[in-house]
C-alpha cells in the first residue's frame, strides 16, 4: 500500500487487499484494542474518503483511509541533550545507546534514553509518547528502535514478539573456538538466588534461546554472531558464559580486559518492516571502536 503523511494525519491509498474488506478488518489487522477502536470511532479520527466512520463494519473497497494523529507532549521529562538518531522514517526512529545508560529510569530521570528520546522528539515537532520496543542492558551498547505514531505500536510490537523485527549482536569473548562454527543454545535462563540481579543457567528457568557463530579469531579473542529468539535478561551474556566464552569486560560474567574500553557485547543491527508499505528496513549502527580489531569481519 502507498500513504501520504502530514502534519497531523496519514492518509492510506489501499491496494486490492481490502477491496472486500471493512474498517474492523482493517483495525484487525493492526492489533487495535476494543477500548482503543471506541475512542478512534468517538473522536472520529477515522476518515474513509475524507468522511468520519461511524460503525467499524463500514466497507473499505477502494476508499482512502486517513487516521488523524492528535498531537501529545512526550510523557517523559526531557534531558538536556538529545540522543543520537541513527535512522528515521514516518513511524519509527532508531538510536544509538551509549554503554552505561538505561533506557527506563525514575519518573523524574532525566539521564536515562527515554528522557533524551523525549528531547529529541520536542527538538523535531515528534508530538507522541516516547515508546522504545525493546530493552538494552545498562552496559550494552548499541541499536533501541522507538514507535512515533500510537496507532502503529501494537502493531510492532506484535512483529517483535513474533520475531519479524531481529535484532542482531556482536560480542567480543575469551575462548577457544573455530570460526565459522554454529551453535543454537537452549539452556533454560533464571535468577541467581544468592546474587541479586544476576542471573544463571538453570533447569528450572524460563525458556532461552541464542543462536551464534563464532566470526573470527583474533590475539586471543573471538568475535561471535548473536540473534535471540527469545528476550530473557542477560540471556546472551549468560550463554556465551555458560559455554566456556565470558564476554569481555563483564562485570558480572565475563572477563576484564584492558584491551577494549566497554563490556563486549554490541546490538549492531536491527531488521524491520513499514508498518504500511512493509517494505524491510535493514538498520545499522554507528561505527564502534571497540570493535577495530575485527573490523574486516563486520559486515556493514
């Protein structure tokens, strides 16, 4: 499908798909609660062919579908500088997270990523609750994608649960492995009852899934692949660990090294789809120092 997007509102030119098909099948689709459905009929901020839908059964055909997006302030208190933006389009913007800063502080933090996201978006007119869709440890550094329209978030969200968004890590480890070798890790993840806040290999634990190649080998370090199938905290750096490669410069799993400045563990890139034309976005960070010594190995 193609769009025009303006100040306040998307305008959406369906193709055949909804020939057929009413606004309720069009709210299906993207995952729009029955609370939320309500308001968007109350407000009337569904327009088919520029006239307010009143009933969700009412049939789409060739009609141009308009949402009007009210403006909200971000409902995060702003820091004082922005956060880096790597990549942005019409629905969602990607940053790059600093090793040492959380996403989700205190209600009044203004140094954590959501208060520098709700910078950013009062800098650049983005008037939407600041909504990350996912997580990075404090010490991991790398790629957060942000939602901007409301509308479109249960719709990603969705797409993250069902593993349509991947996320993809790098990781710098002691070991001893052959490159090119694959291996899928499935050991059960849990709380480790005698440390708080640290977490182990463990029968009784929740489902975790990495997958991972080992890249290369280098001065005695190796540099793996990781994708998650899973989200379970730590999930990586406790199966790297667990299998005989501790993450450099882990503070709770890994190994210290002067030779690196930051814990080894980098989410480089992000794969996802437009929530309308679904056209697949392949998204990459920002070059990483850290990661010089294997810099022939990291496809950009």
């Amino acid at each position: 499908m193609k769009y025009t997007r303006n100040e306040n509102s998307i305008v959406i030119f369906p193709s055949q798909q909804y020939e057929k098909k009413s606004v309720r099948d069009f709210l299906d689709e993207y995952l729009i609660s029955r609370k939320n459905r309500y308001l968007l009929l109350q407000n009337r901020q569904i327009l088919l062919d520029g006239k307010p839908v009143t009933n969700d059964e009412q049939r789409i055909g060739s009609q141009p579908i308009t949402l009007l997006i009210p403006p909200e302030e971000p409902d995060w208190k702003p820091a004082a500088a922005s956060c880096k933006v790597v990549y942005e389009d019409d629905f969602v913007y990607i940053v790059h997270k600093e090793p040492g800063c959380i996403i989700h502080g205190e209600a009044d933090d203004d140094t954590c990523l959501n208060a520098m996201a709700a910078r950013y978006q009062l800098d650049h007119q983005i008037l939407s609750p600041v909504r990350p869709l996912h997580r990075l440890d404090k010490d991991t550094q790398g790629l957060v994608l942000y939602s901007k329209i409301p509308f479109f978030q249960p719709w990603l969200d969705s797409q993250l649960a069902e593993k349509q968004i991947s996320r993809h890590y790098l990781a710098i480890t002691r070991g001893r492995c052959k490159p090119h070798t694959k291996a899928v890790y499935k050991d059960r993840i849990g709380r480790d009852r005698h440390k708080n806040g640290v977490y182990r290999i463990s029968k009784t634990g929740v489902e975790a899934v990495t997958r991972t190649e080992c890249l290369a080998e280098k001065n005695g370090y190796l540099l793996f692949a990781c994708e998650l199938e899973t989200g379970r905290t730590h999930q990586i750096r406790v199966h790297l660990a667990g299998h005989g490669f501790p993450i450099v410069n882990d503070p709770l799993y890994g190994t210290p090294s002067r030779d690196f400045r930051h814990m080894g563990l980098w989410a480089d890139e992000i794969t996802f789809r437009s929530p309308i034309t679904r056209k697949k976005h392949r998204i990459h960070d920002i070059k990483n120092d850290d990661y010089q010594l294997f810099e022939g190995e990291i496809k950009q």
